[in-house]
C-alpha cells in the first residue's frame, strides 16, 4: 500500500512539475511575440520591389557578409526606408559609423572593455574589444517565432563568442560594458510593460552593480530603448548627427550612458 501511494505521489508530482513547465513556456512565448511586434512596422509593397538589396549589400558589407564601418556620410547617400527595409532582410539594428567608432574609443581610453549583444560583431570588432552574444536567435524555438513574423535572425559572426552577458562580465572583468541594440530583461509572468523587453534580455541592473564596471554604454534609439527600468538611476544622452540604425525616425538614435 506504501508503494502505490509513494508510485501516486511522484505521478501527481511530475505531472505537477510540467504543467508548471508548459505554463512557462506558454508565458515565455507570449512574451516573445509581444517583443516581436513591437519591433515590426510595415513596409511598402512598391519600395520593397523598388529596392536593390545586392547594390546595398556591395556598398555595406564586406566579401564575407560583415558589416562594413562606413561614415554616416555613407548611409546619407540611401533613402531611409531603403535602408530600413535592407537591414530588416539583413538582420541588421545599429549602423556602427566610423565616427561612432571614434566617439567609443575616446570614451574607453585606456580601460578594458567589452560588447555584450554583439550580433553581427562589426562594433566591437571595429574597437578590437571581446565579442560576445547569448545567440539566441539560433534556438530552434526563438527562430521559428522571429520566422512567424517575418523577421530574418541575425547572422552571429564566428567572431563573436557564445556566453550570455553576465557570464561575460564575469569572465572578461572590463570597466566599460557596451551594447548596441540590447533589449533589457522582463519577466514573462508579468503584464508586458509598455516599453518592450524581452524574457531572454540583459539583466543591465546587474551588469552596472557588478564589481569594477565603471560604466555601461548603449547605442539605441528613443523608439525602442527610452523605457528601460535603468533609466531610472543617474545616466547622460548623447544626441549626436553621425548616428545611424534602422531606426524609423532617423532623429531617434541616441547614445545611453550609466557611469558607476
């Protein structure tokens, strides 16, 4: 009799633990086609068949698919929405400008440094500082829900190294923390707040709590990044013309900075 009840109560257990597990996973996923609309927006029909993607891609990638580092001079050259559209089919978010470039390295100096976020690697690989991403977007599950709405992953370098960004901090110990495009942490279990976020998102609280970071640096935009909770502690924007992204409002890009 012991045995049947001890047989009863691991089967009411794991069938307990996943339907907890589903209930998750249900959350995560709602949360992370939530996070997907916010950064969908329409696109004429007539500007994409007016678009030549491979003329693009010959003046802003390099032989091997990377983005080049082009001076916002450069990207002034093509209509915006042309832009937009090819960097949406690119997987491409932020326009790392030589004079973006320039603008970090003065910034960092002499300090260790390091890009969480990296994506495509063509900012850190342009500051010469350790490339590092979660890839996400390789993940069969996350795949196929940016495939549902349209929207291509982003192609990771082989560059850039596979670790989640506190695993990074951890391990590289740099004084200055950069990202380009991150999306910040949000709990699934909770209302999705107004801002956007992402369940797999970077816990940017700990990243400027955690010991010998003396500041984090985000290159987004007001449309998509001006809801994170950290803009709640001291911080500085940098508004400046050599800024470029995918953006729908080019007068949007922006420069975030928390310094510890």
């Amino acid at each position: 009799m012991a045995r049947k009840d001890k047989l009863a109560k691991r089967k009411a257990q794991k069938k307990k633990a996943q339907k907890a597990l589903a209930t998750q996973k249900h959350a995560e996923n709602l949360a992370l086609k939530k996070h997907l609309s916010t950064r969908s927006s329409m696109i004429d029909p007539k500007l994409v068949a007016a678009t030549d993607l491979a003329q693009l891609d010959e003046m802003l990638l390099d032989s091997e698919g990377k983005l080049r580092i082009r001076s916002s001079s450069v990207y002034d050259k093509i209509d915006h929405m042309a832009l937009r559209f090819w960097c949406n089919r690119r997987a491409f978010y932020g326009l790392p400008t030589t004079e973006l470039i320039s603008w970090l390295q003065e910034f960092i100096g002499d300090r260790s440094a390091i890009e969480v976020g990296s994506g495509n690697g063509a900012l850190g690989r342009a500051l010469d500082i350790p490339r590092t991403d979660s890839h996400l977007q390789r993940r069969p599950d996350v795949a196929m829900q940016y495939m549902l709405q349209g929207q291509p992953t982003i192609p990771y370098a082989s560059d850039v190294q596979k670790l989640e960004a506190m695993d990074a901090v951890r391990m590289f110990k740099p004084q200055v923390v950069v990202g380009s495009w991150v999306t910040h942490w949000i709990d699934p279990h909770k209302p999705f707040p107004e801002g956007g976020g992402n369940m797999y998102g970077l816990h940017e609280d700990q990243i400027l709590d955690h010991p010998g970071v003396e500041a984090y640096v985000v290159v987004g935009h007001t449309n998509v990044h001006s809801h994170k909770p950290i803009l709640k502690r001291p911080h500085r924007i940098i508004e400046a013309p050599w800024l470029r992204s995918r953006g729908a409002d080019p007068e949007g890009n922006r420069i975030y900075i928390w310094e510890v």
